[in-house]
C-alpha cells in the first residue's frame, strides 16, 4: 500500500544517503556491531558531555536495511539525555523482541512513535532481516554502556 510505500523510500534514502556516517575526533565512546549472519560491521561512535549526546555517528559496511537504520538511530539519539538515550534502546529492543500487538509499558519513552520508528527501521517489514535492522541500537547501547576513553586513560 501506500503507507509501505512510503516507508520503503524512507529506507532507501536512509541507505544511500546515511546521515552521520563519519568518524567524529571528538568522540569519547565507541563500540563495534557486527551481524554474525553477514560479517557486516559498524563502529558507532558518541561524544557525551555532561550526561547528553552531544554528537553520535557511525562507520563500517552494511546492507541497505542496517544502514538505514544507523542513519535514524542517530538521528533520534542525538541531543538527547544518556538515560533517555537507553531507554529508547530498551524500547526498541523490547519492541523488536515481540510482536507489534503486545505491549509493555516503557516509563518515558512514546511508544507509538516508537513503532513507527521500528516499521521505519525496517524491524517490521523484513523480519528476518532483524539483525540488520538493530544492528547500530546495539552497538549504541554498548558505547553509551562502555568506558569513557579519556577518563579510561
Ligand atoms: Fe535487541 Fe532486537 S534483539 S533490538
Ligand atoms: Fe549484513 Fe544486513 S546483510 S548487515
């Protein structure tokens, strides 16, 4: 239909053209996502200061679907708060785990236009490709969880 339409061509220009697709200098957390199904792999990289997101951006290979979603992942992550930043990733993580008619609660977080942002990510319409599609979360969750590189020093 329309609707799917739509989203597919909000895919396609999220892959061809990812937004943030760089290695920012100043970056002060990374971590690696890899898809064990493919052997793709991004480095997803954030700059946090005093508990916000300041700047967040990825590198590496992937297909089309993950990096689509690493382009809008970063868009919703940026300039957002470190705890509100998790519970998106846990958001969609519980959202992506389930089926779209089971509902949990999730504090804070708009769980509506969380599943529009999964059906946006490509969670819902390429089920099997899901390990694509959450690939850059992941890896966004384990930097916001890792050390800080120059406190680490
Ligand atoms: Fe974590 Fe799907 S398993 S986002
Ligand atoms: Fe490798 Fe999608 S096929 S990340």
């Amino acid at each position: 239909d329309e609707l799917r339409e739509l989203y597919q061509e909000v895919i396609l220009d999220h892959g061809k053209n990812p937004r943030n697709f760089r290695h920012p200098d100043d970056a002060n957390r990374e971590a690696k996502g890899e898809n064990p199904m493919c052997g793709d792999r991004f480095m997803v990289y954030l700059k946090l200061k005093d508990g916000i997101v300041e700047d967040v951006a990825f590198q590496g290979r992937g297909c089309a679907i993950s990096t689509a979603s690493a382009s809008m992942m970063t868009e919703v992550i940026k300039g957002k708060t470190e705890a509100e930043a998790k519970a998106l990733f846990e958001t969609f993580h519980d959202l992506c785990t389930k089926d779209d008619h089971d509902h949990g609660h999730h504090g804070p977080v708009d769980e509506d236009a969380m599943e529009r942002l999964m059906v946006l990510s490509g969670v819902r319409q390429f089920p099997v490709r899901v390990k694509c599609a959450t690939l850059a979360w992941h890896a966004m969750n384990a930097a916001i969880e890792g050390e800080d590189k120059a406190s680490s020093e």
